[in-house]
C-alpha cells in the first residue's frame, strides 16, 4: 500500500493541482493520491482477483472509524483529517471496481465507475464546507472520469459508449476557488471530447488549463 508519491500522480493533476487554494491543496493533493493508486490496482493486475482484494483491503478501512486505522500508512495518515468524510470515499472503490467487470464493460459499469469517483469530489466539497454545489460538482467529477477512462482503460466499444454518456452530461460552472482543480479537469476534459483527442494532447490543452484556473471560465 504506497503512499502520496508526486512521482507518481499523472502529470494531468499536477497541473490541475497548481490552481488549488492554499486551505484544499494538501486535501486535493490526497484525492488524486488515491486516485492515481486505484488506477494503479485496475490497470496492473494480471488477474482481477488481485485487484479487487487490493480495492477491498480500502473499503474496509473507510467503514471503520479513523481511530481504528493501522497505523504506517502514509496515505491512510494523510486521509486521517477527513474524519468521517472518509467514509463516502468507499464510492471511490466501488467506482474503481466497476472497471474489473468482464469486458466489454458495457453502459451500467462504465456509469458506475463515473458515479463512484463523482462520490470523492462530493465528499471533498462537504469536507470544505462547499457541498451546496452538488448539482456542478457531480456533472463535472463524472465527465472528467468518463473522458479519463474512455482514453487509458477501455476498449473501442467500450470508449465510444464512454465518450457518448460524457457527452450527454450538463455543463456546469464551478464557483469559488476551493474546486478550482476540478474545473480545470472539466475544461480539459470538455476540450478532448470536442476534439477526439486525450486531454492534455494538445499545446493549447495548456492554455486552457490556465484559463480555468485563473480565471475559473
């Protein structure tokens, strides 16, 4: 189980971390730390088994209360100042797992794991006292997980269908700064639809990326 390394969070949410607020970087700084170690799991297992126990060993720990934690964990230590907000991160798993069903996935997993991952952002904002933007939140977390998804870990078929419920989903206008970092990702991930292209493929997914995050349109 390995900790916050920057090494070895995708170059993506380094960038969108760049525009966080001092009071939600280092708890943003967590999230993608996760993130990234899930999609680590996902994507390096030879056998799914492998990945679902690993997934699950994280599940566990965010049913139980923080103070019944083990100890040595550098990223469990980090999450520890969620406190009771870790326990909506078990959507974060479930979202993971969704991607270890057989292949092709079809629309019901790749819906779930959007869903599951849109649950981290959410309980963020509740954490920072910024859940009252629910509605913009979940629309922008799951576009960013689709777009993400449908050019790293799904087939053809499988990132069309990605691609297309992305596409479906209402565009919102994150407020304030606390969120600025999923705002950036929306934009990017907004930009690779329109193009057919990964986010970040693209030197004016740059320009963009700076654009939302200073000045958060």
């Amino acid at each position: 189980m390995s900790g916050a390394d920057p090494d070895q969070i995708p170059q993506i949410y380094l960038l969108a971390l760049a525009y966080a607020p001092g009071p939600s970087e280092r708890d943003i700084f967590t999230l993608f730390a996760l993130e990234a170690q899930f999609a680590r799991f996902v994507s390096g297992a030879n056998e799914p088994i492998i990945a679902q126990m690993r997934l699950a060993w994280w599940r566990d720990r965010f049913a139980e209360p923080v103070s019944d934690w083990p100890k040595g964990n550098p990223l469990l230590a980090r999450l520890s100042s969620w406190g009771e907000a870790a326990r909506e991160l078990q959507g974060v798993v479930d979202g993971w797992e969704a991607l270890l069903a057989e292949r092709p996935l079809g629309e019901s997993p790749i819906l779930a794991h959007a869903q599951g991952r849109a649950t981290g952002w959410l309980a963020l904002a509740k954490l920072k006292g910024d859940g009252a933007q629910e509605s913009a939140i979940a629309p922008a977390a799951k576009r960013h997980a689709l777009v993400e998804a449908a050019w790293h870990w799904l087939g053809e078929g499988d990132r069309t269908i990605a691609l297309d419920l992305a596409g479906a989903l209402p565009k919102t206008q994150l407020r304030g700064k606390t969120l600025r970092p999923l705002a950036v990702l929306d934009a990017l991930a907004a930009k690779a639809l329109a193009s057919d292209r990964a986010p970040l493929s693209r030197p004016t997914d740059l320009f963009i990326a700076l654009r939302r995050g200073l000045l958060g349109r």
